[in-house]
C-alpha cells in the first residue's frame, strides 16, 4: 500500500486537511494508529512538504523520497530512548512532522519556524545539527559506544544514510569501524539512485546491479554459504540464526558491505509500508552490526518531483499549472555568471577542466558539462578526493577550477595543505555560497575559508563583487601559477554596477577604488571586500546626505593585502573600516591589521564589520546581514561612531605624543 503520484500541484485544502498529521504530537501518537491507516499518513505528510516548499522554498525531492521509510522507523523504534543519527540531514522533514512541529512548518528555514536540517535546539528527537555528508555511521558508532559504556545498551541504535552520502571517506571509515561492534547496531541505505544530481562513480553502478532483490531460495540457500566466507562469519552465522523468515529472505548474498562484518539485507521496497514495518521489526534486535538496503524514489508522490528530482532537490518557490511548472526567478545568479565564464574560458583554453564534488547544478557546472563532457568531472560527495585529483592534473600541467560550496571546501582542508600548497601547484577554487547562505543556516555558512586558506605560503583569495569582476578574477586565477588560487562569492544574485570607474584587470594584492568622497579628502575609507562593496555603497549614500566624507575601494584580495594602499590611507591620517561576509576571526580585516601592523602603522585607525562569532539561524540572507549588524544601515552607523566618538581622541592623543 503506497501514496499515489498525482500529477498536480496539492492545495491549499489538501495542505490543510491533515487530520492524521495533525494527532500526531510525538512519535507514541503515531504507534496508535493501523498500518492500514499509515498510506493516508504518508500523502498527508507529502502534501504538507510540498505545500510549504512551493511557497518558501527548501528541500523537497529528498524529503518525499523518505515519508514511508520515515515512518516505518518510527513506527518500530522509540526514538524517545533510541538513538536516530541522520546523515546530511536534507531529508529530515517527515522526521520532524512526526515529532510534533508541524506548527513550525508554516516558518520553515527561518529563525523562527523549522530548520531545514536536524537541529538539537529545536526538538529532543535531533541528535546532530548536521548538513555535511558521510558523518551518520561514525556519530552512531560512538553513541553506540557510550551507550554500552554507560550501561544502556537497551537503547537502539539507527544511522540513516544515503547512497550518494556513503561513498564518502568518513562513511567507509564509519562502516569499518561499525563492523566490530558486539551489539545491536542499524545503517540504514537510503538507495534512491541519485545525489543531488545524478550519482557518480564506481559504487553507483554497483547500487544499479543490486538494485532488483534475488528470489528468497536462492537466498536461502547460499546465505549459510556467504556468512561463512566473510571475517566475522561464524559470529554473523549466529545472528543470521535469530532473523525472521522476512530478513532471512532479504539476506544479500554477495552485497559488498559484508566484507566490514555486517550482516546486510536488501535492497527492500521503500515506499511498501508493511514489508518496512516487519523487517524492522525482525532486526531491530540483533546484537550485531546490519546494513538494511532500502531502495526509494526520491521526489515520490509527484509527476513533476519524480521527473525532475535534481530540480527539485532545493527549489525555490514554485507553482504548478498543469504539466507545467514554474519555478521562480530573482534575477541572474553568481552560480549562473560562474559557469557562463567557464563555458567562454574553457573555449579559449584547452587545459582548463572543472571538477565538482557532487554540486553540478548547485555550482553551475551542469550547463558546463553540456558543452564540455571531455573537461568537467563529478566525483560524488568526495571534495579530498576531488582536491587531490585536481592536484594530479595541475601536476600534468591542467588548470584545474574546483567548483564547491565554502562550507565544503573546509573537509579537503588537509589536501590543500598536503598535496596542492606544500607542491606549489596551481589549483583554483571556486567557493559558491560564501558568507551567509540564508535559509540553510549554521550548517551551510561559508565564513571561514579565508582564515583557513590564508595561511599557505602565495596563496590567492580573491572576492569579486559582480558579475564583470567575478570574470576578471577566474582570468586571474587562469595564469597564476605559484600557488593555490580561491575566489569566493555568495548565493546571491549579480548587482548591476553604479560606479562610473571603468574596469580593471585583477593585479595581484591591489585594490581598486569604485567611489571617490564628494567633497575633497575622505574622514574615512571603506575597503569592501566582495559583495559588501555595494552594501557599503548603499551606506555611502546615506552618509553623504548627511556631510560625511567617505571613500570606497573594492578591495577584491583578502589575501595579499594592498598594504600600500593601507599604508597611504593612515599616513593621511584617514581612518579605514574594513567589511567582509567572513568571521572576523582571522579574516580580511584581521589581515590587513597585521600588514599595517607588520609596518609600524597605527592601526588604531583600522576597524573592523565582519560576521559574529556566533551561530546563525536560517533566515534570509538580507535578514541574516541585517540582524548582525552588516548592512548598510549598520555600515553607515559603524562609520558615524568611527568619525563622531574617537576621531577627536586618536587626533588628540596624537597630537599630545608629539607635543611631548
């Protein structure tokens, strides 16, 4: 018994009919109701998804892959006492309807309302604020480990992973490990054939052979055979002798996970709720590691989901009319303006590749990969790996651009030390979703690549603030050879250019101006880095309404700084604010205070507007800037404050030093 695709958009009367869903204050009120009652369940709890997600945005074909499997697990298991540890965590929302917040659904991805991800703060029921992959297994191996160490090995323990997730480094490292325990211990694979887009490598095509379960006496038959073969098998025989006539039949007999020691099972049906319920049922307590194989469709329940997952994956809001459906537009994208550039430098030149780790549609390489299948490479979910291999080709002599989100490029952190740096080799990473991401939250900021990529010796961290300096940075980063190049910029969309300065190529460490003060010699300079030039701008604008003498520079490098630049500013006695979307912790206004400070300056006359060391909630990107304090309003606040409480102080105190 399954939910029923429809090929139409749900409405507002069906998201509002939720009479099962809306019983269900915790997981217990979910235990009373009859499987026969579960498929009614399941497409309230589609329709609620998808019903938000049209109007808000946030993940959805992930979401309505999982409803069954969701169910199930809590169905069977008391999560109340039973640990749960998602992987990802993009496919959490069923999870969560069924510990009781669907009130916070109308709010979702803001402060407000329900994280798109597991988050502790919110509800009991998440372990783990988690959004990165390949993390589940090993979380669950130490809870696992605790529990027995504290005497509870009554608690059940469930690591919920999915097919794209578990060809990460950390998954293997999870599963090896797994496979020595002595008790009870779930992994769920979520096989739903697909990434984010569509998944790569050798473990993808081996899910595609295994995806058709073997008839149950051939099972059977061998799975005495194959528990004796594997390490661990006399101890995996035993526990095959306490499964249930349904996990004995489920028992794969040549699944590759069986050479770490876990007794695996599957592929089983995702979406058939009994089968779900009585396997679980049968292998919940097994006092031994098992893998349960579980294929689902992901974006099932929808025509238009299950056509399109990758679209669908992490819409914005969207309406459906028909067979036809709109997602909506807020203009022209960095993502969009990053792979256009591409697509023209990799026409020009023949040993540019782009690599992606798993993000072809989030980065913009799909489009790339369109017009240059031979030159652009997915990985999967591998950035160390997909780091590494950029580092082999740089060494052939390529020019490798690693397209990947700033908050993923922190776990090949180890590579670009080891391998690239260290080599002196010319990488050039491309850092989408730099700096406040919005809706994703915590869990996606990009706000430390600069503190941690600054320190290798000639590393080059540009940051272009629209579309025409975004190209002219990737033309830089194309003919720097003496190290690691990395150009950041946010998920927002390009800004069309105020300033009547005409553009320059990108010289290593230079800035450039983009306003000169209205009336003579500027009080105070802004050096913006990225993006926030033009919400300085915005700020400018205020100010000189108000007879404030302010100057603008694109500032464009976090690293090296335009020393000289800082250097001229304070010998004029002008005072300079720097503004970044990073932490300020080690970021470019920490930078260009020890440059001055590397040359005797003053750098009294530095100060700083950064992010807070704090986490974030999902919001908008607008509302995340605004409530810390990094918009113009706040700008032009920091830049009055600067002028109006210390200006006198620093000159007088300058002045007495002198006198003396």
């Amino acid at each position: 018994m399954t939910a029923t695709s429809s090929d139409n958009m749900v409405t507002e009367a069906q998201a509002n009919d939720l009479p099962l869903l809306r019983a269900i204050k915790t997981p217990a009120d979910l235990k009373k109701l009859s499987i026969d009652e579960l498929p009614q369940l399941a497409q309230e709890i589609r329709n609620a998804i998808c019903h938000q997600v049209s109007k808000t945005g946030g993940h959805l074909a992930p979401n309505l892959g999982v409803v069954e499997l969701t169910i199930a697990m809590h169905y069977v298991f008391d999560f109340a006492s039973d640990r749960l540890l998602f992987d990802v965590g993009h496919q959490c929302y069923p999870h969560k309807l069924l510990t009781g917040r669907l009130d916070l659904m109308s709010k979702l991805r803001t402060s407000e309302g329900m994280s798109g991800f597991p988050e502790p703060a919110e509800s009991p029921y998440d372990l783990f604020s988690v959004g990165h992959a390949g993390t589940a297994i090993s979380t669950a191996v130490g809870m696992a480990r605790g529990d027995s160490l504290n005497g509870e090995e009554h608690r059940k323990v469930v690591s919920f992973i999915g097919d794209s997730s578990i060809v990460n480094g950390i998954a293997m490292e999870g599963l090896n490990n797994a496979g020595t325990l002595k008790r009870q211990f779930l992994t769920i694979l979520n096989d739903n054939g697909m990434s984010i887009a569509t998944p790569q490598g050798a473990m993808a095509s081996y899910f595609d052979r295994v995806r058709v379960n073997h008839m149950y006496g051939d099972l059977k038959k061998r799975a005495h055979e194959v528990l004796q073969r594997i390490p661990g098998g006399s101890t995996l025989e035993e526990a095959y002798h306490r499964l249930g006539e349904m996990a004995k039949a489920a028992v794969s007999h040549d699944h590759m996970f069986e050479q770490f020691g876990l007794v695996c099972l599957g592929p089983i049906d995702g979406h058939d709720l009994p089968t779900l319920i009585e396997m679980l049922t049968e292998v919940k307590d097994i006092d031994r590691p098992v893998l349960l194989h579980v294929k689902t469709i992901k974006g099932k329940g929808f025509t238009f989901t299950e056509g399109d997952a990758t679209t669908f994956h992490s819409p914005k809001p969207f309406t459906v009319e028909g067979c036809r459906v709109e997602v909506k537009s807020s203009g022209r994208s960095f993502t969009s303006a990053y792979a256009d550039a591409m697509i023209d430098m990799m026409k020009d030149d023949e040993k540019i590749t782009a690599v992606t780790a798993a993000m072809p549609d989030g980065t913009g390489l799909t489009k790339v990969m369109a017009e240059f299948p031979d030159r652009t490479f997915d990985t999967g979910i591998c950035e160390s790996h997909a780091m590494d291999m950029c580092a082999g080709m740089a060494k052939t002599g390529q020019k490798p651009y690693f397209a990947v989100y700033s908050t993923f490029a922190q776990r090949a952190m180890d590579q670009i030390f080891q391998e690239v740096s260290l080599q002196g080799l010319a990488v050039r990473v491309c850092m989408d979703r730099a700096g406040y991401v919005g809706g994703d939250g915590a869990v996606h900021h990009g706000f430390m690549d600069i503190s941690m990529f600054r320190v290798f010796p000639n590393a080059a961290i540009l940051a272009p603030m629209d579309e025409p300096t975004l190209r002219a940075g990737l033309a830089f980063m194309r003919d720097y050879n003496a190290g690691a190049s990395f150009i950041r910029y946010p998920r927002d969309n390009v800004s069309a250019n105020p300033f009547e300065t005409q553009l320059t190529p990108f010289e290593l460490g230079k800035a450039h101006r983009v306003r000169q003060a209205k009336d003579g010699k500027p009080s105070v300079a802004i050096l913006g880095l990225g993006t926030m030039v033009y919400i300085a701008n915005d700020a400018i604008n205020e100010l000189e309404q108000q007879g404030y003498s302010v100057e603008l520079y694109d500032a464009r490098f976090a690293t090296p700084i335009d020393i000289d630049l800082v250097q001229s500013l304070i010998e004029q006695n002008i005072k300079i604010i720097t503004v970044e979307d990073h932490t300020l912790i080690g970021g470019f206004g920490s930078a260009v205070i020890e440059a001055a400070a590397d040359r005797n300056l003053d750098t009294r006359l530095i100060s700083r507007i950064g992010m807070p060391q704090k986490w974030v909630r999902p919001d908008s990107r607008n509302k995340q800037l605004a409530d810390n304090h990094m918009d113009a309003k706040a700008i032009a606040r920091r830049v009055r404050e600067v002028l109006d409480d210390s200006t006198e102080s620093i000159t007088s105190k300058s002045q007495q030093e002198a006198q003396a």
